[in-house]
C-alpha cells in the first residue's frame, strides 16, 4: 500500500516528500507530469536535490511508485490498467498539487478545480475497494477572502459572503468545498500555509516568486506601508514538517491546521530592522500615505510595454501587493499544539534568503542529471533486491 502524493516535483511537495521519505517507510505513489519514466526519475530529482545529493536520491527511489500524467488530462492521463492499481494501492491520499497562478482563471480552474476533482474520484474509488485512512488537502489561509487588520480564527477561514483576492484563492476554497462534499465518510484534513518564503535551516530556495516581491521592498527607500502591519510568515521547513506529522498520526487532533505565524507574525518594522541589524544597507522610510499613489504606479506600470522593463516588477507587485498590505494573519493554534513547537520567526532567516535570491539572480542552481547516474541508480537497485 501506498500514500499517493500529488505535487511531489514542487515546493511544498518536495519538503513533504523528503520527511516521508526520510521518516517513514511508506511507499509513495507519485504522478509526474513526464512522457517516459526516465524523464519521471529527472523531474524527481530536479525537484528532490534541495534536500538531498544524487547518491540520497538512488538510495530512495525505489520508494516511489511513478505514474507518468497530468492533473488537468481525463483520468490524470493514466491507462485503465495504471489507473486500478493506483486505486487498489492507495492506503491514503496527500493532495498538494496546485497552480499558484493568481492572474489566470482559466489555469486555476483547470489545475485546482478539475485536477482535484480527478483526485477526488480516485480517492472515492480507493475508499470504495478497500477504505481510505485520510485524505490530506493542501490548502491556503487565502481562503480566507479579502481582509485588513484581522487575525482569522480556524473556525471563520471559509466565508461564503467574502469577496476573494483572485482566481488562486477562489478555487482553493471551492476546492475545499469539494473534499467535504465528496468524501463524507473518509477522515479529510485540511493545511492551510499563510505566505510560504525559504527555509529557516538555510538560505536556499527553489521558489522566488513572493521572494522577488519580498527583495523588491528590501530595496526600495520609501516603502507605502505602515510600519506596524503585520506580515504573516512560514517557513517551508516547518509547513512540511506540519503536513507529514499531521497526515501520517493515528488521531490528528483537529480538522484543519494554518500553516502560519499567526499572531507572532511579525511587523514591517520588525522585519526592516531585522535584516537591518544582519547587515542589509539600504535605508528605508516608512510612508503609509503613498499606499495609494503606490497602487497606482503598478497599474500604470503594468500598461508599459515589455521592453522597457517595468511591465514584469509591476505586474509581479501586481499579483502580491493585496497579500503584502492586508495586516491579517491566522490564528496557528492548532498546529502549534499538535507540534508542541512555533515556527521561526522570518527575523532569523530573512537576511540569508535575501542573499541567496538577490545574489543567484533569483535562480536555484540546479545540479545536471549525472552522466554515471543509470550505474549508480543500479547499484542501489542491487542492494533493495
């Protein structure tokens, strides 16, 4: 038996992959979007190789059952027969998979909606062959809808009145929505994560996206915000450690879990000084009142042609700025209790993750496929058989 585990060759999927690998013995049944197993085997190392080196990789990828499909394709792209012996071999189900795209509905609604829905009809079939131990849906506090100034109890997250920041939330909380509704008799947990940025263990990354908005303010002298806002934080670190202990306990002790700072996040000021005192030497001045002027230089920035330059920094404010300026972060109680530990505070880690972004030009730097990696991959094949 097997948890199926979608999103393995992203972020979040790559930190939840690593501690079932490294700390438990399930197998791990994993779509991938690839045309042939080898093509499989080198998305799964791309995406495994922040957390470990090539010989690691060998040594564990005969825990992964691959099955080569996509979310967005009929039955995931997988054969008849693929397809029963992901149901017949499914114990539980991790659902991390998503499109993080905020600007394209069509995309959201493609991946989250009818990817989950596929899912979904897996997980259904699972259930009815054998029983299924959990379904695990990978959420996000967007759900939330549009706030300012709040700290959002686990209990108010889904407010069916609330207007939504964009495609990603909208879907996310339909998404939810859908789980409930679908498998009424199978244990359905929920995570949530508040804005995901780096690791607290070290500066490396493989996500730039909200890194880039976050270097972007570092840089500049006069920030639209006030100082006192709050910035709702986690590491990936602690947010994959979260899921693999939650999903994998006996009797997780809630329903759902925000994977977030809650109401230790920090404030802008907070965050300037900390990167401040570990060295960074820009100097900013806080000025509230541009807030508006602000918002509408992104607009106009994002009218301006391509070649000039200014069209991606604006549309890249574009799509983080309502998560940037809201001041609402969520109550992390639940998962604060169920780990006995708080995540680290952005302030202890945020000067090294500005490093390594600003000074890789916001690129990881991938190590190559090995030329000898088909004898080391048989060498570890050896030693399981």
């Amino acid at each position: 038996m097997a948890i199926f585990l979608t999103g393995v060759t992203g972020y979040i999927g790559s930190y939840v992959a690593h501690g079932l690998l490294t700390q438990h013995d399930d197998q791990l049944a994993v779509l991938v979007r690839a045309k042939t197993p080898d093509e499989a085997k080198q998305r799964l190392w791309k995406s495994l190789q922040l957390h470990m080196n090539f010989d690691e990789f060998a040594q564990y990828l005969h825990r992964f059952d691959i099955y080569l499909g996509d979310l967005t394709t009929p039955d995931l792209g997988l054969s008849a027969d693929a397809r029963k012996r992901l149901v017949e071999s499914t114990e539980s189900v991790l659902h991390i998979a998503a499109s993080l795209n905020r600007k394209s509905a069509k995309t959201c609604f493609n991946v989250n909606l009818r990817g989950t829905l596929s899912i979904l009809k897996i997980a259904r079939d699972a259930n009815d062959h054998h029983g299924l131990r959990r379904f695990s849906d990978v959420s996000t506090v967007a759900v939330s809808g549009v706030r300012h100034g709040d700290c959002v109890a686990h209990e108010d997250m889904i407010d069916w009145d609330r207007s939504d920041y964009d495609p990603y939330a909208r879907t996310k909380k339909f998404c939810e929505h859908m789980v409930h509704e679908l498998l009424p008799d199978v244990p359905i947990t929920v995570f949530r994560p508040s804005t995901v940025l780096g690791d607290s263990r070290f500066p490396e990354t493989t996500q730039f996206g909200m890194v880039q908005a976050f270097a972007a303010l570092a840089y500049m002298r006069i920030l639209p915000l006030d100082p006192e806002w709050r910035f709702d934080i986690c590491s990936a670190n602690y947010v994959g450690r979260a899921i693999v202990h939650v999903h994998q306990a006996d009797k997780p002790k809630y329903g759902d879990y925000n994977l977030s700072s809650g109401r230790d996040s920090l404030t802008y000021r907070q965050i300037v000084d900390s990167v401040k005192a570990a060295g960074h030497k820009p100097m900013v001045r806080f000025v509230p009142a541009l807030r508006g002027t602000f918002e509408n230089a992104i607009e106009l920035g994002m009218k301006i042609p391509r070649k000039y330059g200014i069209n991606p920094a604006a549309s890249l404010m574009k799509v983080f700025w309502p998560y940037l300026s809201n001041d609402t972060v969520f109550d992390n109680s639940h998962v604060v209790e169920e780990l006995g530990e708080a995540p680290t505070p952005f302030s202890e880690y945020a000067h090294p993750l500005l490093q390594f972004a600003v000074g890789n030009k916001f690129k990881y730097p991938y190590r190559a496929w090995p030329s000898d990696a088909e004898a080391r991959l048989a060498k570890f094949a050896a030693k399981v058989a």
